[in-house]
C-alpha cells in the first residue's frame, strides 16, 4: 500500500471467519509437543480459500449501498484453488457481479494482498484477500496460523474510511519461503528476519506520517501485521505509537491468517471506530507498506445497519471449539482415512456449469406469473403452462426454515456423517441440499437456516462448488 493519491475510500467491508475452532492444547495432548495456549480458526472440509471469499465479499455487499456495484474484483491468497485459472472468476459468479466487471488474481505471496487492495483502490471495486494457513503438524505454523478471509468495497459515495497517506519500503532477502506444491513454508534464523526488517519499517512509516502531517500520536488504532511475531513486535516498539492505540492481532482467538490478517485486524477496527479516528496499518511482507485511513461521519450510519452477529467479534464468539486434531489432520489432508464404501462422484463437467452458471454459482431460480419458485430455474410455468415468462430470482441471500432432513452415514464425505435437507424458502422455493457447520444430533424440523458458498467436492483437479445451507446463528 504504497500510497496513490487517486485512491478512493471504503465504503463498505465484511469479514468471514470459519465456524470451525481448533484448541491448541490438543495438539499437545496429540503429538506431545506444539500447541499452545488459545485457539485458531479452521476452515471447514467443504471450504477452501475461494469459497471463503464468497463469505467475506457477500457480507461486504450486504452491507453496502444498494446502487453499489463494482467495475473490478481482485482476490489475493497465498493458498488458491487453481493455478492457469482465475479464482476470482469463482467468487465473482456467486456474488452475481455483472460480466461488464473484472476479475483478477494476485495470488502467491504474502504481499499480493496489499496489490489486490491497491487494484481495488483505484477504483469502483472490490479486493477479497483470503487465506489458510496450515503448518506441518506439531509446528509453529500450525498452531499459530489461522483461517480467515475479509472484502473491502471502495468507492466515492458514502466513504466511512478515507485514505489520507501511505508509504512503501522493499527490499530483496529471504526471510519465508514455500515451494509450489508444497504444503508448508520454510523460515530463516529469527533474528535475520528482525535485522532485515527494522529499518524498512522506519523508512516507511516515518514517510507516511510525514506525507500525512502526522505524528505517532495522533494513531488512534495501530495495526502491525506480518507472520514474522519477532519482527512485528519490534515494529510496534520502533513505531512509539501509544500502547493503548495497538490493535490486537486476534492471534489468541482466531490465529494468524496470513494475506487476510491485516485485513480482519482492520475490519475489527472499523466494527468500533468512531468518526475522526486515524488507523495506521503497518504490513510486514517482503518489506513493509503503510497506510493510513480517517474514519469519517457516514461510519456511524453504517454501523447502524451493521449485524452485530457479522462483525468479527460476533463471528469469532459463535465458533465450535470441539474440533478434533484427527478431524483437522484429515482435512488438511495430513491424514488419509478410509473414505465411505459408496463409490466417489464424478468430475464436474465444464459444458453444463457454463450453461447452468445463474443456478450453480449464483443460486438463481424462476419465479412465474403466479408467484410460485422453481428450483432449479424452469422455463415453463406449470400452473399456466407459459414458456419463458419466468422473472430470475437470487435466493442465496433469502433464509429458508427446515421441512425435513435424513443423517447419512453412507454417502461420500470427507468428514461424514452427510446431513441432507429439504427446506423451505421465505417467500417460496422449495430444495433439497446438504447442511454444514451443523451438529447431527441437534438439528431438528424448523430450524432456521441460511445458504453458504461451499466446495462439494474435487475430482480430477477440478472443484465442484455450490451451495450449502447451514444453521442461523443469532
């Protein structure tokens, strides 16, 4: 985030973090050693980086204004789907972003999150930075990663945090590292990581402030963000903003996502600030990039409309905490298990998902002349037996109430047993889907659920995503 002065405001965000929770003391417990005090965020099986950037990307545009719509999406994660094809191309078909806007990547590196970001700042637009971050087991990664993904929609009307300055430092060593195919990075000496770092942060943020006609007290909130732990806390220190201004970096609760950590910490800002705070956010990636941000009056409207169940701390106190690490080792992979005896699904077809694009990615039915939804979405009516009068309805943001329901203990999951649902759309619509995030033994008829993003599941390299339903949580 160097700082471009044609950069437009956010004017609207949200965060997503997984419902699952792993205990650090588990890992303990498992191998013996790791772990840790807290907790982290863990992405369930069915999700994956793209999926939870649906998340975060439709709660940052329930929240903006209805005439809010983006001329460009960018996606940054260190963990994408694909390689050759755009993820963001994913996440733009489930939030039914016209074809008229893009659709870009900036995948890979730590850093891509503050380009997705710039990108998107520049314009009318949308950066959706999401990652996973996953160690080998019994490591420091491990424990102290975390899963998470945040949206930011910029624009010019209804701003709630201006850009006011920034600055940018860089420089080339080798402090974390990870190979393609990998499924973890590798860390320099702690040390060299600090000594490489300190006087990029020095340079950086004292143009920032100077550019601005700041000084480290006017910080209302600080935010360090970087997976080097030993080289952000001596940032905080070289900085000397006010100790009561630092952010906390959720580490204890949710871990360190990574490309988004910055992200969700900002987030967490913004579910709090008052108008006329400044926030200065300091990213330590490959160098250090700051920028800093005023709050303006319009955030109190905002809030206003806010859920509180959306914002970060809402979603961090309404995680399940009871994962297992054998559960969390299988779905990430580390532990291959017998799968169920029903034989796996085939490999998604690119021909029928083209041509079913509104139904798999966007949720879209048919309503006809006499208010009745279809779902999937029909062409004719079957009360009045019209072709093509049918009016395209989203229902991935309508809240449907439970018919019934089965446990199947048989069919192919990698974390079974698979709960299938008939329900209910407000308003009319009725489907049968899988429900996630969900505890078997608690769901019941009537229960009030809301559709999801997932990826069902991948064969032959290809993922299969739709849409889940999963419980309603005040």
């Amino acid at each position: 985030m160097g700082y471009c002065p044609h950069m437009t405001g956010i004017v609207a965000y949200g965060s997503y973090i997984p419902y699952w929770r792993l205990q650090r003391g588990v890992i303990t417990k498992s191998l013996g050693a790791g772990g840790g005090k807290g907790e982290r965020a863990v992405a369930s099986f069915d999700e994956d980086t793209t999926s939870m950037g649906v998340e975060a990307g439709r709660i940052a545009m329930r929240n903006a204004s209805s005439s809010w719509i983006p001329n460009s999406l960018w996606f940054a994660t260190t963990d994408p789907a694909y390689l050759d094809k755009t993820n963001a191309n994913t996440i733009h078909a489930a939030l039914s972003l016209p074809a008229s806007s893009g659709a870009f990547d900036a995948i890979g590196s730590v850093r891509s999150g503050v380009a997705a970001m710039m990108g998107a700042g520049n314009g009318n637009a949308m950066a959706v930075l999401s990652d996973i971050r996953t160690g080998l087991p019994g490591g420091a990664d491990e424990s102290a990663g975390g899963d998470a993904a945040v949206a930011f929609c910029f624009g010019t009307d209804g701003v709630i945090a201006e850009v006011i300055g920034g600055a940018a430092a860089t420089a080339e060593f080798t402090d974390r590292w990870r190979q393609p195919g990998e499924p973890a990075s590798k860390q320099w000496e702690e040390r060299f990581g600090e000594h490489a770092y300190a006087p990029l942060v020095d340079n950086a943020f004292s143009d920032a402030l100077k550019g601005a006609n700041l000084a480290p007290g006017d910080i209302s909130h600080a935010i360090f963000s970087g997976l080097h732990g030993r080289a952000v806390k001596a940032a905080v220190k070289a900085c000397g903003v006010s100790g009561e201004s630092v952010v906390d970096d959720l580490s204890a609760t949710i871990g360190n996502p990574g490309i988004a950590q910055w992200g969700v910490m900002l987030a967490d800002v913004l579910d709090r600030a008052e108008p006329g705070q400044t926030i200065a956010v300091v990213v330590l990636a490959d160098g250090v990039n700051v920028w800093l941000l005023r709050t303006t009056d319009a955030i109190t409207k905002y809030r206003a409309r806010q859920s509180a169940a959306l914002t970060v701390r809402g979603q961090i106190a309404a995680g399940r905490n009871d994962l297992t690490y054998t559960q969390f080792l299988t779905w990430r992979g580390f532990l291959h298990r017998e799968p169920p005896r029903r034989p796996e699904p085939d490999r998604p077809a690119g021909p029928p998902s083209l041509r079913a694009q509104a139904w798999k990615y966007g949720l879209y039915g048919s309503r006809d002349e006499s208010g009745f939804v279809y779902l999937p979405p029909a062409r004719v009516s079957m009360k009045s037996g019209s072709i093509d009068q049918m009016e395209m309805v989203r229902m991935a943001d309508i809240q449907a109430t439970i018919a019934t329901y089965t446990v199947d203990r048989l069919a192919y999951s990698m974390s079974p047993p698979v709960v299938a649902a008939v329900i209910d759309f407000d308003g009319g619509g009725r489907f049968q889907c899988e429900l996630t995030d969900v505890d078997p033994a608690a769901v019941k008829i009537g229960d009030r659920v809301e559709m999801t993003f997932r990826r069902l599941y991948t064969v032959d390299g290809i993922h299969n995503y739709f849409w889940k339903a999963k419980p309603v949580r005040a």
